[in-house]
C-alpha cells in the first residue's frame, strides 16, 4: 500500500520509528499536496489559482493539528487559525481586531467557501499580480490572495517545520508530532 508517492508501508519495519513516520509525512505531504500545488503555479493555465487553494488550504489546519498533538476530530476552525498564525507569525503585532477579521473572511469565504461550496465567498480575490501571499483591506473586508506567493510561503514553512522534527532536541515538538500521526494513520 502507497503511504506517500515515493514509499510503501513496506519500505519500512513495524512499528514505524519516529524518524521514519517523519520521512513519510514530508514525502506524503510535498509529494500530494505543496509539489504539485507549485507545479500548477508554474503552468500558465487560466484560472488555476482556484485550484491551488483547493489544494493547499487544508495546510493551516494541518500543520497546527501537528503542532498540538491533537489527537481528535473536529475543532477545524480553531487549528485553522492557529495555523495561520504559525505560518504568518507577524499578526500577532497587528491590530487583534484587524486580525480576527482577517482570520474570519480566510476561514469562511476562503477555506470554507472551497470546501463546502466549491468556490470562494465573496470577500476572497485571487491574483497573480500581489507581489505578496495575502492582503487584508479592512475598510471593505476584503482578501486579496496571490496564489503562487502562498504555495512559496507554505514550503518555506513546512520545510522549516520538518526540520525541527528532525532535531532530536526538539521533544516536545516530535511527540505532538507523532501523537497526531499516530492519530491520523490509526488504521496502518
């Protein structure tokens, strides 16, 4: 059985060790999610900022439900949030009311609206033109979002994030971890 695009749940003895289910969650999640988001970037095809999003919004509620250990369903928009702010730690200086009305129009008009109702909600605008991943514009609460400069931020950050997995100083982190790894692959 394929684990991720490179290894087989045989490729590796049983029990997993630590460092394997690491090796296999960056492989699974650059190989099925963040590659080929940027492989879609990097393709002039008209309108495929949409499906960049599809394929990378779920990356906030992910890495913070990794970073937590959380081992349950549910609480979506919460870890949403929370990732978000691990993925742009600078709006913890801004303005908390800014920003939660920031976090409000991603999750629901952006996150939800793919989701749920197969495009974003109307507070959400793609382009390719925005030198940065987002902008916020609060008189008119809308969300300016380049899809290509996200995918960039995401692989930034997840590498940054595998690599401190990999540091063995890092316990806490590695066992958050690996609980929700455990949690999410209860049936390998």
């Amino acid at each position: 059985m394929w684990i991720s695009p490179k290894y087989q749940d045989t490729d590796f003895k049983w029990p997993f060790s630590l460092d394997d289910k690491i090796k296999i969650f960056e492989d699974s999640t650059m190989g099925w999610q963040l590659t080929i988001a940027n492989k879609i970037v990097n393709v002039s095809i008209a309108h495929s900022g949409y499906a960049v999003l599809r394929i990378i919004l779920s990356y906030f509620e992910m890495i913070a439900k990794h970073r937590n250990g959380y081992d349950k369903v549910g609480k979506s928009d919460c870890y949403f949030k929370q990732g978000v702010y691990s993925v742009f730690p600078e709006l913890k200086n801004e303005s908390q009311n800014v920003v939660v009305e920031f976090l409000d129009a991603f999750y629901k008009d952006g996150r939800c609206g793919l989701y749920h109702g197969s495009k974003t909600g109307p507070k959400v605008i793609l382009t390719g033109e925005l030198e940065i991943p987002i902008k916020f514009y609060t008189e008119d609460k809308k969300l300016i979002i380049n899809p290509g400069e996200l995918v960039k931020v995401l692989i930034d950050h997840f590498q940054s994030y595998v690599d401190d997995l990999r540091d063995q100083n890092n316990e806490q982190l590695r066992n958050d971890f690996e609980k929700r790894f455990d949690f999410e692959r209860k049936e390998l």
